[in-house]
C-alpha cells in the first residue's frame, strides 16, 4: 500500500510526538518512503551530553537501513518552525547516501501549524560527495 502525502504528513506528525527533546524543546518528526513503498518515522532523541543529539530525519534513515532499504522515494520533516525548517546538513549528507537519484527527490517541510514548502534535495544540497566520488 502506498501511502498519499497527506497520509506521510500525517505519520511525520505522530512521529514528531515521540521526539526526546528536554533539552531544546525542538520536536522534528520525519517520514520517509523507500522504493516499494515501506514508510519509516524517526524523531529527534537527545542527551544531556549535546553533541549525542540525532535528528529525526537520521533516525528514520537508521530504521529504513536496518529494514534492509536504501533508497529514500520521498521524505516529511515536521517542525515548529515558521517557515517550516529544513534539514541540517549532516542531515543532508546522509539523506543523499540512501537515495538512488539525488535530482528526483522532493522533500515535503511541514509545521504544526500546517504550513507546507515542498523543496527538491537538489536545491538543498547541490554537489553532493557520494560513494561514485570514491572510486
Ligand atoms: N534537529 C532535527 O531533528 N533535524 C534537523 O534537521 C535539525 C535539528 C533536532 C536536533 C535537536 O534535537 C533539535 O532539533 C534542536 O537542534
């Protein structure tokens, strides 16, 4: 079953709600398809020690890789901010290791209150360094 946007937002929302943010009482939920149409979720988790603190959209590749997926088909990231906040470039920089085609990726940024950005992985992270760049 492949689930609409609309339903992604909604599970990025549900997911936002498990965030363990104490310390910055910044709650990001992420949803993320993969290539046959599997749905991950992922929430910030932090510590006391900062520099543990992972995001939510790592978290959600994490759960995908370990469900055997590699390739990101399309990804939510729910936050509190106004305009809706975009990931960071760590973020970025693992988000362009899963997904198979860099340039046909759109990530859809949401806020609680309902505001909506849909922005292509491209335009947030052109030039990417990818595993091709190795060898
Ligand atoms: N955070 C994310 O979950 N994703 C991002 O792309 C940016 C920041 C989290 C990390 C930390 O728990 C909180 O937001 C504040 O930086």
């Amino acid at each position: 079953m492949t689930l609409t946007e609309e339903e992604l937002i909604t599970r990025a929302i549900a997911a936002r709600e498990t965030a363990y943010a104490p310390y910055s009482n910044y709650k990001v939920g992420c949803a993320l398809t993969t290539g046959d149409g599997s749905v991950f979720e992922g929430a910030n988790v932090e510590n006391a020690s900062y520099g543990l603190c992972v995001c939510a959209e790592r978290s959600a590749i994490v759960a995908a890789v370990l469900a055997g997926h590699r390739n990101i088909a399309s990804l939510v990231v729910v936050t509190q901010s106004s305009p809706p906040a975009a990931p960071c470039g760590i973020c970025r920089q693992t988000i362009n290791e899963f997904v198979d085609d860099p340039a046909s990726l759109q990530i859809i940024l949401v806020n609680v209150d309902g505001e909506r950005r849909d922005i292509s992985f491209h335009e947030l992270f052109p030039f990417g360094f990818r595993g091709e760049h190795l060898t």
